[in-house]
C-alpha cells in the first residue's frame, strides 16, 4: 500500500483517522494542508511523518513560487512555512530530519529560481520516499533472524506500512519474517486512547494473512507471565544517544512487564530516528495531545464531563529494558552509546540542523 503518494501536485495520503471502516484518501495542495494532516494524525508514525514533512515543503515552494515570490523573500517565507511543519509534532525526530534534509537543498540552490529550487526539493523528496522501502526491508532482514519459528510477538501501536513509506519497521521485521516461512502469532496491543493498535496494525495484519490477536494493553501481562510472548517488537519515535527510546504511550510499560519475565524487548528503527545530539531519554521532548482523545472516542463521550484528564502521546523505555535496537545498518546491542554513533554517522548526506538553519525566524 502507499501510505502517501505524489500525483499531479498533490501529496495524497491514506486518511488514517477513517480505518479500519472507511478506508479513504485524504489531497494536500498546500503546506498548511499537510501540517493539519500531521498534527491530526491523518498521518502518523514517525517515518511517514518526515516524508510527508519534505512533500509539504515542495508544495511550500511551488506555491511561493506560482505567486511570484524570489530571492530572500522566497527563501524566508518558504523557511517559515518548514518551521510551521516542525511545530507539528515536537517528539518525533524524523520529522526534524526530513526538514534537515530540504533545508540542504534549499542551501545548495539559493541561486537557483524559484521553480528550480522546488523541482529540487521535489527530487530529493522523491529519492527519500524511495530509500524508505529498501530502509525499512534492510531492517526487516536484520530483525527476522531475532525472530525464531513458531515466535508469539507481542507490538504496541502501529509499526507497518502506514507508519512509514511502504513496508514498515518492526511490523516490517514480522513481515519479513513471515516472508521467509517462519510461523509467528502476533499479540497486537490496541494502543490507547486512539487505538493504533486495534485500527491499523490488525488491519495491516488481516491485509497480509499473518495470524493475530488483538488484545487490550492491559493483557500484555497475563499473556507473558502464562509464557505465550516469546519476543516484544516495537518502533521508536526518537532514539537517544544512551539508547533511551521514546515510542508511543505504554511501551516502557510493556518492556518493564517484558524485562521482568526475560522476553526481549527489540526497538526497530531506522538511523534517522537516532538522536546523538540528546544524551537522554529524559531530555526527550514528549508531545501533550488533547486531553478530549482521553475523554471521548469517534465523537461520543466515554467519560464523565467536567473531568481532568491527561494525554501525554509518548513515553520513554531507559536502555536497560532493550534486548537490542535494529537499523537498517545492523543490530546494536547494549552497551548502546558506541554503536548507535557507528551506524548513525556512516551516513553520507551530512545536513545542517533544521533548528539551526531556522534559528530566529517566526513561523507563520
């Protein structure tokens, strides 16, 4: 499937928010069309986020372009649109990185014109959607060999297709090892509040004929202490330089319920998820989303009004609850300081940090 798709100007992007019972496609003609689809998670999952962040800047600079804005004044108001996409979501790091990458291009071109800088932009965000599937398949071969036959899987939250490009990360490594004849049962915990887990993974699963369960987050436990998890496998949303993981609310409860009963506990991400600059997990900003998600679900209320609730959208496992974390680059294990700067600095697109680039400009 393709989670998002350019075609004829438009960024075209599965509408999340609508599965498993209206399966529907959502049009983005412009910058503040995308940064709406990111902030209500039409789309989500911290790969498929930064792509849609570098479609977004090319309909940012066409734009710009199409109404007659040159020199400084393009370069400004474009930048200022990319920090309107970097508010979005504040914990997942991809998203900084897709824009690192168009702020690289934008520099490289600063004599160009305008259409030429967005025929640019639009190139490399082609060649990253690209890269994304041999991504995450590389990551799904370097996993399946942690995954023995007849392996339970237990996951948290979706890590398919839909949270990236194609393929997926750590559903990516269960596919691949279902592809290679090896017979799994996936655990899919719902994931609240919106239920990720429930909506998308078995939907996913359902699409590709891998057997499943659908349990809620609370079973997680009942289910290893009876010794029907083999392995946990999840994806990350920032990976620290320590090897701290931030990932979606309730996985560092699933990997402390994991570690005390000695089932490994795999994060599955791509390098571009991996924070060198932040020591730890504790630094790691955590996305505050609406407290309604918590109160309410598809329009009805579930909870009394008038009430306080809390909706912190992620949370962060420290190092010493992960079995191992699995790149596109190779498998590190712990400790994880060496071998996360190994495989997160072969890469050869060095780019200047987004936050930097930006520095001192408003959003608009």
């Amino acid at each position: 499937m393709n989670t998002l798709e350019w075609k004829e100007g438009s960024l075209w992007l599965i509408d999340q928010t609508r599965l498993p019972l209206e399966p529907s496609l959502v049009e983005c003609r412009d910058i503040q069309a995308v940064a709406e689809a990111i902030k209500a998670l039409r789309v989500r999952g911290a790969p498929a986020i930064g792509l849609a962040a570098a479609y977004g800047t090319v309909l940012g600079a066409r734009s710009l372009a199409s109404a007659g804005v040159t020199g400084d004044r393009f370069r400004s108001a474009l930048e200022a649109a990319m920090a309107v996409l970097g508010s979005t979501r504040p914990t997942a790091v991809n998203l900084f990185w897709a824009l690192d990458r168009m702020q690289k291009i934008l520099s490289q071109e600063a004599e160009s014109q305008p259409h030429a800088i967005a025929n640019a932009l639009l190139l490399e965000a082609d060649a990253m959607l690209r890269e994304d599937e041999e991504i995450n398949r590389s990551m799904g071969q370097y996993g399946a060999e942690l995954i023995p036959d007849g392996s339970k899987i237990l996951t948290h939250c979706n890590t398919g297709a839909l949270a990236a490009g194609s393929y997926g990360t750590a559903l990516g490594v269960i596919r691949s090892a279902w592809e290679q004849g090896k017979r799994v049962h996936v655990w899919v915990d719902e994931t609240r509040p919106l239920l990720q887990g429930a909506r998308l993974t078995a939907w996913e699963l359902q699409q590709a004929g891998i057997p499943f369960t659908l349990i809620t987050d609370n079973m997680a436990g009942y289910f290893m202490a009876r010794g029907d998890v083999d392995v946990a496998m999840v994806g990350a949303d920032r990976i620290v330089a320590n090897g701290d993981a931030a990932n979606k609310i309730g996985t560092y409860g699933a990997a402390v319920l994991a570690h005390a009963h000695d089932i490994p506990f795999y994060f599955v991400a791509p390098t571009s998820t991996v924070d060198l600059a932040t020591a730890s997990g504790d630094l790691i900003p955590i996305e505050q989303r609406n407290p309604d998600e918590v109160t309410t679900f598809a329009g009805k209320r579930v909870a009394p009004e008038g009430i306080d609730a809390a909706n912190p959208a992620f949370d962060v496992t420290p190092a010493r609850f992960i079995a191992a974390i699995i790149t596109e680059r190779g498998v590190v294990r712990p400790p994880f300081a060496d071998g996360l700067a190994a495989v997160a600095c072969r890469s050869a697109r060095p780019v200047e940090p987004f936050s930097t680039a930006l520095a001192g400009k408003e959003s608009v």
